[in-house]
C-alpha cells in the first residue's frame, strides 16, 4: 500500500500544466468557470476539443492506434485534476467517451476508418438517442421502430433528453428491429444523419432557462443499413457495454474539489449572522467539513477502483456506487452553495454565464453560476442510471457475494 | 499508488483471520464475556506465541516492526469477531508509551508485554475529557524525591487486569527538570498505594475502572516522560488508537452487511424472501457503499501514518468520523433489516452497535474529529480555498 505518485506521473503532471497553460484562451477558461452542467458552452468545447486533438490527447480513453493514449488510469486522473484546476471547459463526451469505444470494439473496418478521426477532430458532433417518452430507467422497452425496406431501415419513433442534438449532425441511437419476447433481444444500434429528411430536433428549455436537451422525432426516415452497428438486434449488448465505459473513466473527486474550493472561496466573503463570514461560523464549518471528509472518501474509493481496474476486469457495481456517492454528494454542495449565494440567487442573469460577457453583473462574480448549477444538477441522479437503480445494482451485487 | 497488501501483509490478514474463525466464534465470545475473568488468558497467550502482541513494538525491542498498515489489519480482523482482549489497552495504549520512552525496566516491560505476561492500561481520560485535548486535573506534586499522585481517572480500559498503569498527571509546583503545569506520565503499579479502582464491566463486553489517586506517592525515576514530549507522546499513542478503532470498525461493519445480506436472502415474509422488496435492497446497498467509502479513508489514513506524512491527523481524523458515522448507521440499518432478533442479546449483530457506539465515543467524540479534522486542513495554509476562482 502507498500513495505515492511515480515519478512519470509527477512528471505528466507537469506536461500537462504546460500543454494548459498555452492552450487554454481566456474564453476557454471564462467557459470553463462558467459551466453549469457537464456541459460547458458549446463553441468553447470544441476549440478545446481541437487543441486536445493537436496535441494528441483528445481522446485518453480511446487504444494508442485509434489516436487515443495510453495513460494509466492514475495519469487520466491526473489529467482531469488539471483540467479542472486550469479551469478548461468540458470537452464533449458523447462522440469521444460514449461512441468512440463502441466503434472500436463493434465497427466494421470501414466505420473505423471514417468516423473515429472525425469524432477526435470534432468535424462530427454526436448526440445519443437512447431513451424515449415511455422508455427511462427502463430502456429496454424502447419502442422507435426501425423497419427493414430493401437495403434501409425506414424509422419512426422519438428521441428525449437527447443532450446537444441542436448542435450534433449525428445521433447514434438504439431502435427496434424486431418484436420479441425478451424485449432486449430485438434491439439495434444506428448512426443516423441528423440531416436526413423527417427528422425534427425540438430543444427543450431546462428550469435554467437554458437549451441543452432535445427531443427528436423521426417521421419515415431511411437510414442505410451500413449504418448499423454490430450485428442486427445485437444494439442492447452494445449499448451495455457503452454503459459500463461511461462509468469508467470519469473522476467524480476532481469536478467535487472545484466545488469546494468554490465554496470556500464565497463563503470568505458572504456573512452569516451579525456580520461574520460563514467560514468562521462554526455551525456552518461542521457542515462543509463533513461534506469534505465525504469527498475525501470518495477520492480514496474512486482512487482504489482506479488501480485495481486493470487486474480485477469491469467497475460494475462500483462504478454504480461512484456515481451515486459522486452525484449526491455533487447536489449536497450545490445546495451549499445556494446558500451561501443568498439573495443574490434571486436575479436572472443568464448573459452573464456566457464566455463572451466581460461586463458588471449583479453580486459577487464568483458563484454567479450557482443557482443554475444547482437547477441543472437535480439531473444528476437522473441521467445515466438514477440513483434508485444504480442501488438495484449494488444490492445485487452484495446480495450475489453471499451466494444467494 | 496502490492499495494492494504486501504477501506478508496478505498472510497476517488470513492467519489472524482463521485463527480467529476457529476459535472466536460469537458463542466462544459470549462465554468468555460472561466467565468469571475478563477475557481469555489462554487465547491471549496463544496470541503471543502467534507472534501477534509483538506487531506494533520496533525490532530492538523484540517486536516486529509493525507499521501501520499491520496494525490496521490487526485491528479490522478484532472488530470483524468483536474481539474483547486488550490488544487496544495493552498493546497500544500502555505499551504505546512504554515504547517510545527510555529507561532502566522499560524493556524487561515491554519483553513482558510481548510475551503476553503482563497487562497494561493508559490512565489518562479524566471526567472532564476522555482523548489527549483536554488538560489533565490529575496532580504531581513533588514532594522529597517522590511525587504524590492525586485526581480521578475516568473509565479505564482494562484497568481491572492491569499489572501496571501509565498515569497522566499535571505538575502543580516546579521540580527537578520540571515547570508547574507540564504533562507528566508515571509508570505506576497495580499494588501502589494509594490507586484504587472501582472496576465495572462495560456494554461492550471488556472490564474497566474508574481510578482514582489519592495522594499515591511515586518514586521520581518512575517519571518516564515529561513537558512537550509528554504531549507528543500521548498524541502518537492517540493517532495508533485512531486508526485502530476506525479500522475496527470497517471490519465490523463488513460483517453487518454480509449477515445483514445473508439474512434477507433467507427470511421469508409475504410468501417471498424480504431481499426481493426493493425498500431492503436500497438500504443494503447504501450500507454497503457507507462500509466502502469509510474503508478508503482507513486506507489512506494508515499509509499516511506509516509514512509520518504531515497530513497524516487529518486523515486519521477524517478516517475516524467518517468510520463512527457510517459504523452507526450500518449498524441501526443491521438491526432494522433483521427485525425483532436482532434487538436480542442472543444475536451478535446488536453488539456490534454497541462496540461501534463505543467506539465512537470512548476518546474523543465524532465532533472533536470533525474539528480537528477541519482545523488541520485550514491550518497549513490559513487559507481554506484557492485564489483561481474570482472569474
């Protein structure tokens, strides 16, 4: 046991500050300290994609040979700690770390040799199309219908809480291609282009006020059938591999830390009772302590699954436990925050989250993101897996380990 | 980085762990528990044939050299079988200030100790305070050579067994390389006159004692540590026992969610095992990731502390509260989850709430944690956030 850095990696620490330090603009930086969700301002993604792309380091998860890298798990994190620090925008997951791996573990050569360098070089921009009106937690009841018709399938259907369709030209997505009785039997996995006839992306306002999930509908569309991936009906075992990649590499600690420091940093200047700072009010310091110690076990889990991956296989349920500790923890703070905001949560100020804005805004500038962090944030234990099945999967985990 | 165990580190864990299947069984417990001794002296012997009571004493001293990572395994293995021998006392506590101090029959104590042939207990929580914070009201007052003992010690551990005490007292006059209100710790034995005991079992199935010095009169050679290194020697011996009792803990609270697990699988209500009712699985799943979560920062505090990093109080800190938070409410979730028995004296799980609950009261509360945890991340710095945030 120990907890020492190897020397590599206190030495890919510093290649990474350098490589941020040069390749983060102010606007990049403004985005990232600006987000509210997962997401950061879209245009600032994505010159930070292609920056990543230059150097090379777009995609962490992704094998050496598809342009991806090969950290270790230690020195993904690492990469993620100063990132956070430097305060990068968030790149777009959905092409990079939800459907690059499916590609390469399920694509043709073909696919392969098309889409990947598309995906690192942001000249595609993916959304997911997995979940519908009547199918949530339970996905497998899905219902948008692909109809074989000659050499295509023509779908009809819609698509919700499609994140950033208003900005993606593609959308992989899950239809079904088969009645069965096992309703995950008879289900495939398209890549579809948004721009075909018959499809109509319809932005849904968040309680921020904010557009970042769509719904889509799809009326007669005819996809080619090379646009399948994998074999056909073979879409819930892709899509399950996928979820079990979406859970690895992500570090709940570090997005947490920046949280916290955020905290920390207004709750210096904002006053509880009788003019003191809530950091010196002690009813409110045993509060942020507790939520800390929480964090730093969570660091030290997340650290213990990291090295462990390698020889032990899938996260599985500990990689459900990440999430949920990760989300709600992630909520705790969030509410925190709020808190300390105070009245200044009260006025809407949206223009002022954009990375473009340099003008006054009302109240003090950090934590002008709060409460619709906080808003946005009540998803959390929603998207992905909420909370009450990532439970089902640890349950059954424990209940499994005693043979029963 | 790694969490692995070392291969000797992953054999003590199992042959603690067998040895402790084979002969400590809940049933073998409660007998000993309730048998006329306080605990087992033959197991206690086989102990240290084992080799075990020489885990946490240096090579020169005729030990093992244990770091923190085997007193952290030591440990997990005595809460997992609600162990009531005095490893903690005599091994930690007692022998934890016998080892870090020099002098004529320090070693003969610790070879004693080692051998299993002698018990020990720390005679330093006062009814005014029960970890090294609080300021000591136990007197030394100097006196011709001697010092006389006076105060009240509250609810030693092991006390009853005891061959000999470590005594905590405050000088109340200047002596010889002394200043009034320096710390000092006496070597005392169990026929000094002027200790006595009031000795009384304690929930958690152990003996211990309230004493009290009445004007006991200590040769000043039994004076064995004094002034700030009094003080960093009871805080050393307080960090041991702070990891050793969160790692109890993660030890216990793996069996609560195994039994608890087992349990629900095999009970059946409404013509189903409970385990299908999906109100049960969320509570054995938020119990198993509270098991989880407080089993890292264990982790992490022991290589801390083995490798003296200057952190290390915070994470024992940190480890402690997070341990006695969730050990509470694996615990109550353990109790509630098997129903009726489980609030008997029959089950063990029940005691296992009791130890915990202990545990997490016996030197120093959840909240002096919390504060020292808080404190210790603030201090370095005096500063609790980083400047890059002003956007």
């Amino acid at each position: 046991m120990n907890l020492e850095l190897t020397t590599e990696d206190v030495a890919f620490r510093k290649e990474v500050q350098a490589f941020l330090t040069s390749a983060l603009t102010p606007h990049m930086r403004r985005a990232g300290l600006r987000t509210t969700s997962i997401f950061s301002e879209f245009e600032a993604s994505m010159s930070f994609q292609r920056a990543l792309h230059d150097r090379g380091w777009a995609a962490p998860e992704w094998p050496l040979e598809y342009g991806g890298t090969d950290w270790s798990q230690m020195q993904k994190a690492i990469f993620q700690e100063e990132c956070q620090r430097a305060n990068s925008p968030a790149t777009s997951s959905i092409g990079i770390q939800m459907l690059g791996p499916m590609i390469i573990r399920y694509g043709t050569t073909e696919q392969k040799r098309v889409l990947l360098p598309r995906i690192l070089s942001t000249a595609d921009v993916w959304c997911q199309g997995y979940s519908e009106p009547e199918a949530g937690s339970d996905l497998a009841s899905l219902q948008m219908k692909a109809e074989k018709v000659g050499d295509d399938y023509v779908l009809n259907g819609s698509k919700i809480w499609t994140s950033l369709a208003h900005h993606a030209n593609k959308m992989f997505c899950l239809v079904r291609t088969r009645k069965s009785e096992k309703p995950q039997a008879g289900i495939s996995f398209l890549l579809v282009d948004l721009d075909l006839p018959g499809i109509t992306v319809s932005p849904i306002v968040s309680l921020d006020g904010e557009v970042e999930q769509c719904q889509v509908f799809f009326e007669d569309v005819r996809v080619a059938s090379s646009q399948r991936l994998g074999e056909e009906n073979q879409g819930w075992e892709i899509a399950k591999y996928l979820l079990e990649y979406e859970r690895g590499g992500y570090s709940y600690y570090v997005a947490l830390d920046k949280q916290l420091n955020q905290i920390k940093t207004m709750a210096s200047s904002a006053c509880s009772e009788g003019d003191v700072p809530f950091i010196e009010d002690p009813v409110f310091t045993a509060e942020l302590a507790e939520l800390e110690i929480d964090k730093l076990a969570l660091e030290y889990t997340e650290y213990r699954l990291k090295t462990r991956l390698k020889e032990q296989g899938k996260p599985g349920a500990l990689s459900s436990m990440i999430k949920v500790t990760g989300t709600e923890l992630g909520q705790a703070l969030d509410e925190m925050a709020v808190r300390l905001r105070g009245q200044y949560l009260a006025p809407l100020q949206n223009h002022c989250l954009d990375p473009d804005f340099t003008g006054p805004c009302v109240g003090p500038v950090c934590g002008i993101n709060v409460m619709n962090r906080y808003l946005n944030n009540r998803a959390s234990t929603i998207y992905g897996g909420t909370a009450q099945i990532q439970r089902n999967i640890i349950a059954r985990m424990v209940l499994a380990r005693e043979g029963v | 980085m790694n969490f692995d165990l070392s291969e000797e580190q992953h054999a003590l864990r199992e042959s603690l762990h067998s040895y402790l299947r084979s002969n400590y069984q809940f049933e073998q417990r409660q007998a000993t528990v309730a048998g006329p001794e306080p605990f087992d002296r033959a197991l206690w012997q086989e102990c240290a044939d084992l080799g075990w009571l020489a885990l946490p004493f240096a090579p020169e001293q005729g030990g093992l050299g244990g770091s923190a990572i085997e007193l952290m395994l030591l440990f997990e293995q005595c809460g997992r079988f609600l162990v009531v021998e005095p490893f903690l006392e005599t091994l930690l506590m007692a022998g934890g200030v016998l080892k870090r101090v020099r002098g004529d029959d320090i070693d003969t104590r610790l070879n004693a100790i080692i051998a299993g042939r002698t018990q020990g207990a720390l005679a330093h929580g006062e009814p005014q305070h029960c970890d090294e914070r609080g300021s000591v009201r136990c007197t030394a007052t100097y006196q011709g050579g001697a010092f006389a003992l006076s105060g009240r010690k509250a609810v030693i551990y092991n006390a009853p067994t005891a061959d000999f005490f470590i005594v905590s007292a405050t000088a109340d006059a200047v002596a010889p390389g002394l200043a009034r209100g320096d710390l000092c710790l006496f070597l005392v034995d169990s026929h000094q006159p002027g200790l006595a005991l009031t000795p009384y079992q304690t929930v958690d199935g152990r003996c211990a004692a309230e004493v009290n010095l009445n004007g006991a009169s200590v040769d000043s050679h039994r004076l064995v540590c004094s002034g700030d290194k009094a003080e960093q020697l009871i805080r050393a011996v307080f960090d041991d026992v702070t990891l050793a009792l969160a790692a109890e803990s993660i030890g216990a609270m793996d069996v609560l969610v195994s039994e608890t697990a087992r349990y629900i699988s095999h009970r059946k209500q409404f013509g189903r095992p409970i385990a299908e009712f999906q109100s049960l699985q969320h509570s054995v799943a938020d119990m198993y990731m509270a098991s989880e979560l407080a089993r890292s920062l264990v982790y992490a505090a022991a290589i801390k502390l083995r490798e003296g990093a200057q952190d290390a109080s915070l994470f024992l800190a940190a480890a402690k509260a997070k341990a006695d938070k969730s050990g509470v409410f694996v615990a109550h979730n353990a109790i509630q989850l098997h129903g009726g028995i489980a609030t008997t004296d029959e089950l063990k799980i029940g005691h296992y709430l009791k130890r915990i609950t202990v545990s997490a009261n016996l030197y120093g509360s959840r909240a002096s944690q919390v504060r020292r945890f808080w404190q210790a991340r603030c201090e370095p710095s005096k500063q609790c956030s980083s400047p890059e945030l002003a956007a």
